[in-house]
C-alpha cells in the first residue's frame, strides 16, 4: 500500500458501502501481532448473504473531530475510538487531515448472534477508502480491514474466503476460493437474546497460550484446512459438516481452559448457554434420524447450522418446533458477496454499484 494522495480540497467527500459478515468454517482463534491482528491461523469462511451492515462515511473539513452513529445511536467510547483508530489508518494512507462522520445501520440486530465486527469494519474500510479518494487493490482493502478487526478481512472477497495468516502486514490478507454462486449450501443462524458475553472474542484471542490445549489445536489446523478446502472444492457437505463441527469444538476447548488476564474470578471462557448445548444435541438427533444438518459456533452462544438448500425449510421447522420461537430469532443465509461500494461523490473515481442485499430474516 505505497500510495499517498495529495492533500484534499473542496466539498466533503462521501462514500456508502456494503458488506456481510462472515462465518468462519475454520476459525481464527489467537493473534500473533495483536498490534497488526496477524492470526496464529489460516481460516475460511463464507458471507452470509443474510445480514448486511451499510456505512457511510463523509470527510468533512468542518469537523474538529469524528462523528460515529451506529444503528441511530451515537457510537460508546470502544467503539468510537476503534472507528478513529481505523479512519487515522485511512487518513495516513491518503495523507488526510478532515475528521469524518460514519453513520452505520445492520439489517440484523446485534442479537442475532452474527459477528457484526466483520462487516462493520469491512464496510467502513470499502466506504473511507473511496471516500478519502484511495483506489486499492482487494488484497490491500483486505489487509486494511483486518487491521480494524482480523475477520473482517475475510467480508472483503466473494463467497467462499480463505484468509492467510501470513508473516507480516503485507502477507496477510484475504482471497476468494470460490463465488457466492458456487455452491448453494445454506446457514441457519439461531440467536438468543442473551445480552453481551462476559468475555469480549479480543480477550479471549489474547488467553489462548494459557490453555494446555493451543498447541494440540494450532497442531490439527493444516489438516482441518486441507479437508475444508477439499470439501469445498467438491461441494461435499458430509464431509464439510463433520469437521467444521469438530473445529468449532477445538476453538471452545481452547476458550474453556483458557484463563483471560483481568479476569482471575473465571475458570476458563465458557460462550455456551444452556439454549446452545440444547440446539447442540438436538442437531445430532436430527442427523441421526437422517436430517443432513451440521452446526459450528463462534465466540457466543449462537448456533450456526449448516445444510442444503433443499433441506431448509425443513430444518428451519425443526428449529422452530424445538427453541422458544418467541425469544429465539433465525437468520437463513447463503454465501454472500465480498464488500461493495453504493454510492460515492468527491472520492476516487471506480466502480460503484449496487445490488439489493439477498437477506432472509424471520
Ligand atoms: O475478528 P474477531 O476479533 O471478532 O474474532 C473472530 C473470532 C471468531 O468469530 C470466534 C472466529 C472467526 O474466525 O471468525
């Protein structure tokens, strides 16, 4: 990223743009550089076309400093100096000095139990990049984003994402292994409105060396990488299934023997709820009577089911005749596309477009 643009003049410059979050099938759990969020991992995910964030960003010579609104509610104090930090990359790299308003909505609420982080910072990087009049490369807005949050450089490609973990800045970003329209198996996201977990997925990627267990799972990941990719490339959901689920337990046994600094009243991380164990062993009942349905969970208590597109009205019903369909919400979803711009005046000149999202919220 070697570009320094001239300093800008003129009318505020504004940009709006789009991206999914992501759910990682092989998970990022641990940084090497906390500072540059270079992963200890490779991971692969794919888009869920089902949840959208949409940011606009608008530098402005007349603010002494940075306006954050996230869903019609000014931003709190984490967030808030997360977006500058994130912006000050922005404005270094185009040699900027105009504070910027960012207003940013989800067509999800923050209890549907997606990870709004990456595609906040996946919208928010494509929205400020043309808005501060950059054209970068995917790879380069990939590396950009992960600095804001390390799996939002997976919400920059389309579809099926492999993030590298590289060995430095440069050689760690995101690509592509396949589009949106590759492969229609679908996820089901079922969320409880539990209210923030106790420990932020940042705290518990920073205890990880504390678990007797890193090793014994930084040691299985070639191999869980080789299989995800090889289930992938020939569109074998049984296979994709089972170790995707195995994954996603080896990151919890990780979080359950792991002991975050700040917090010596915990014995471990536990994300699970009661509503997650339940969903758990209900999906492998179904499975066992013949329902080709998978789960993996991420630093919370959602459950993410996996299954073609054929079966999902039947799983959907399952799910609906076994949670509380008063508290719990289900997001279905398929693999969605990288970040997109909508809109933009002032900034660089390049593609702008936009695409209705394909999202399914019941
Ligand atoms: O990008 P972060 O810091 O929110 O970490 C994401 C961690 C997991 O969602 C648990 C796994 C992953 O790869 O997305």
């Amino acid at each position: 990223m070697g570009m320094v643009a001239e300093p800008k003049v003129g009318p505020p410059a504004t940009a709006t743009a789009r991206a999914h979050p992501n759910l990682a099938l092989v998970k990022y759990w641990g940084r090497r550089d906390p500072a540059l969020n270079l992963p200890a991992n490779g991971s692969i995910s794919l888009n869920l076309s089902g949840a959208v964030t949409t940011t606009m960003v608008v530098f402005d010579r007349a603010l002494v400093a940075d306006i954050v609104v996230i869903n019609g509610e000014p931003a709190d104090d984490v967030a808030q100096q997360r977006v500058t930090a994130h912006l000050d990359r922005v404005r270094t790299l185009a040699n900027l000095t105009e504070r910027a308003t960012v207003v940013s909505d989800n067509t999800f609420p923050t209890s549907a139990g997606v990870a709004s982080s990456s595609s906040a910072f996946a919208a928010l990087t494509r929205a400020a990049v043309a808005a501060a009049g950059l054209e970068l490369s995917l790879r380069e807005l990939s590396i950009l984003a992960r600095k804001g949050s390390g799996s939002a450089a997976r919400s920059i490609p389309d579809g099926f994402v492999e993030w590298l973990p590289g060995h430095d800045d440069e050689s760690s970003y995101a690509f592509s292994l396949a589009p949106c329209d590759y492969w229609d198996v679908h996820v089901i996201t079922v969320a409880w409105p539990l209210g923030p977990k106790a420990v932020p997925s940042l705290a518990g990627h920073d205890a990880v060396s504390t678990s007797p267990f890193y090793e014994a799972r930084l040691a299985l990941l070639p191999r869980t990488l080789d299989r995800v990719r090889e289930a992938i490339a020939q569109r074998d959901l049984g296979a994709l299934g089972m170790v995707v689920e195995r994954e996603a337990m080896s990151l919890h046994a990780v979080a359950m023997t792991s002991q975050p600094a700040a917090r010596p009243w915990m014995s471990g991380v536990t994300y699970f709820a009661p509503e997650t164990i339940r969903m758990i062993q209900a999906i492998q009942e179904w499975r066992e009577r013949g329902l080709e349905v998978y789960f993996t969970l991420d630093a919370g208590p959602s459950v993410h089911l996996l299954c073609a597109a054929c079966d999902v009205a039947q799983v959907v019903q399952a799910v609906r005749n076994s949670v509380d369909s008063e508290s719990a919400s289900i997001l279905v979803s398929r693999a969605g596309r990288g970040a997109w711009l909508v809109n933009q005046t002032g900034g660089a000149a390049g593609p702008a477009g936009d695409q209705p999202p394909d999202a399914t919220v019941n």
